[in-house]
C-alpha cells in the first residue's frame, strides 16, 4: 500500500512545537541552553548576521541532540533578543549538505529580557549585573 502524503501546514507548524518541547525538556537540554544562550547573544551584539554554524563554531563538539539548537534560538527571538533575516548562507558543517542556513540578527530594543529567568531589564551594561549574569560568571 502506497503512504498518503500530508500537506498540512498547521499540522507541521504542530509537529515542530511538539519535536522542539520534547527535545527542549531534557537536563542535558536546559545545560545546552545555559552554554549556548551567552554564545548567541554575544553574537547578536556584534551587529554582524550569523548562522547557527557560528554559534556550533564557538561552542565546539556537543554529544547531545543537535535539535535542540533550535529551541534555543526560538526561544530567544521569541523574547525578540534576536530576529530571522530574509537571507541565507550556505553550512559549512558537512552534516548539514550545504543547505541554507538562515542569518539572524541582534535586536536593539530599549529593554530586553533575561533569557534564563525573563526578567525585564534595560538594554545596556546594566543587564550584565542581573543575578542571571553574574551566576553564569559572565
């Protein structure tokens, strides 16, 4: 019997929520998060675009489940610390085919949120004395 294809965007939109909650809800999950979260905001703030392959660059091997990437950056455009631009660049990680990446930016919004706690705090040096920051050691 021949498989039925489904095209459902509200399904898929769907299916991805429930694939970036399962993969985000892990410990090994949120200690990722806690490692990459500074990482892609000290990219967001050079004002340059970058991919996720900067951020993996930074980073360095990771033996987890490399989806959870994405929950991280949802999470933080989500909170509008960063935003998806209309471009693309080609991966340069050889598990990724050469696909197109998509380039994000920083925001510059007059307030921003904690990405650990959500706290509201200015968007300035101020933020870096919030407890989140300073617990991480930054």
């Amino acid at each position: 019997m021949t498989e039925q294809w489904s095209f459902d965007f509200d399904e898929g939109k769907r299916n991805r929520d429930h694939a970036l909650q399962a993969v985000s809800s892990t410990d090994k999950a949120q200690d990722f998060d806690d490692r990459a979260t500074p990482v892609i905001l000290h990219l967001a703030r050079t004002g340059e675009p970058f991919t996720t392959d900067d951020v993996w660059r930074i980073l360095g091997p990771y033996d987890g489940e490399r989806r959870v990437m994405g929950s991280t950056m949802r999470r933080l455009a989500t909170k509008g610390l960063i935003q998806k631009t209309m471009s693309t660049r080609k991966s340069s990680m050889p598990a990724c085919h050469a696909r197109d990446k998509a380039l994000w930016v920083g925001t510059s919004p007059t307030t921003t949120s904690c990405a650990k706690c959500g706290a509201t705090l200015p968007n300035d040096d101020r933020r870096f004395r919030h407890k989140c920051w300073t617990e991480q050691g930054l």
